[in-house]
C-alpha cells in the first residue's frame, strides 16, 4: 500500500521528470489529459486511483472521487484510457519477467563460474574478470572487494533472491508460495499462459518500491 505521505493531494502539470505532460489526444481538455495521463501511469502512487488522478489533475478534492468515476465513463477518454493501460502493462509484465529473470540468476548461480585458475600461476585462483563473465553473471555481482591486493566479488544471498521471486510470481500468477512449489511438482509451471491473473496496481507499487537496483541490497 502507498504510504499516506507520499499521495500528492494537489495539480501537477509536469511529469516525475519535470517535462510537461504530454498531449494524449486533440478531444481532451488539458485536465482531461492530465487525469488519463496520471491515471494509466505506473511511475505515479495514482495509478488505477480515478480520485488521486482527479487531483493531480487540477480537479476540487471535496468532489474527486465522483469527478474521478465520471470521467471514466466518458466515451471517448474511456478509449483512450484503455489504450494506454493496454500499454502500461505490458510494461509491467515485461519489467516483472526481467525481475524474475534476475532473481532466478541469484538464485541459482554457480559460484566457480566467477573464480578460475590464475593464468600466471596455476597453483592460484584469481577473479574471473566481469567483462568476460556472460552478461546475466553480471546480475550476481553485488560489490567488487580488493582485500590484500586481490579482487573478490561479494555474491547475492541465494534466500533473499528466492525470497524477490516468488513475490514477482504471485503478483505474475495470483498464486502462494506453496501453490509454485506445486506447480513446479506437476510441471505445470506456464506462466505466459495465466498472466491476466496479475494484480496490475499491486504490481506497479512493488516495481516503484523495488528498482532494478534495489535488488542487489
């Protein structure tokens, strides 16, 4: 759940990066455009919220959450506000499929992949240089230690990785935990074909609260 503190109860007229809200449609009128904006954008603690996408719109707060409904039954913003969702979240699923791509990398890496025989002395291992390791290795890495002259990589806690993918396949598939332990027992693991199960606002509040980033802490 979005922490009280940080719903914005007022109009913003500029995007989080400070660019102007860009122009949806010729039809809407500038608060029009702004709610649709706000309302189909995952980057903001308004999204799926008619009543915060109201405000964030310029419209009163005594009266946003049936401006809020109103709008929505409008026509022709109802068009375009499904066309933009149709948009967000297919990028919500694709941003959760890497997520969970990154999680299954830190859980199951194999940790003789990052050290290897030293090539000036065979009877030494050193650090498998990152620039030579294959591209999803570099998701293993959490920090880079030089500890007596020598390079060592602080790799992921396997539980903790475990722990961020199972969370991406609930908001993925609606299912427990033990339902994918199930699953998996059965081989019926098809996750491609259950997408719609996806709780979208949920979905989008875990990616704003766990940047790629984030993942490595």
């Amino acid at each position: 759940m979005t922490p009280r503190k940080t719903i914005i109860r007022y109009e913003v007229r500029t995007t989080q990066h400070g660019e102007p809200l860009p122009v949806l449609h010729k039809e809407l009128t500038r608060r029009e455009n702004a709610f649709c904006y706000w309302y189909c954008n995952p980057e903001s603690e308004a999204f799926l919220n008619s009543a915060r996408s109201a405000i964030r719109a310029g419209y009163k707060k005594t009266n946003a959450i049936y401006i809020g409904y109103h709008l929505k039954q409008k026509p022709h913003i109802k068009t375009i506000i499904d066309s933009l969702l149709d948009q967000a979240k297919n990028g919500i699923r694709n941003y959760l499929w890497h997520i969970a791509f990154i999680c299954e990398s830190r859980m199951f890496y194999d940790t003789s992949a990052f050290y290897r025989l030293s090539l000036k002395d065979i009877n030494y291992i050193e650090t498998t240089p990152a620039s030579v390791l294959p591209y999803y290795s570099n998701y293993c890495i959490d920090n880079i230690i030089f500890r007596q002259g020598k390079q060592l990589y602080k790799l992921p806690d396997r539980n903790k990785a475990e722990t961020q993918f199972f969370k991406v396949y609930e908001l993925l598939t609606g299912k427990s935990r033990a339902d994918a332990y199930k699953d998996y027992e059965d081989d019926a693991i098809e996750l491609q074909t259950i997408l719609d199960c996806a709780n979208w606002k949920k979905s989008a509040e875990y990616i704003r609260d766990n940047p790629i980033a984030a993942l490595k802490k």
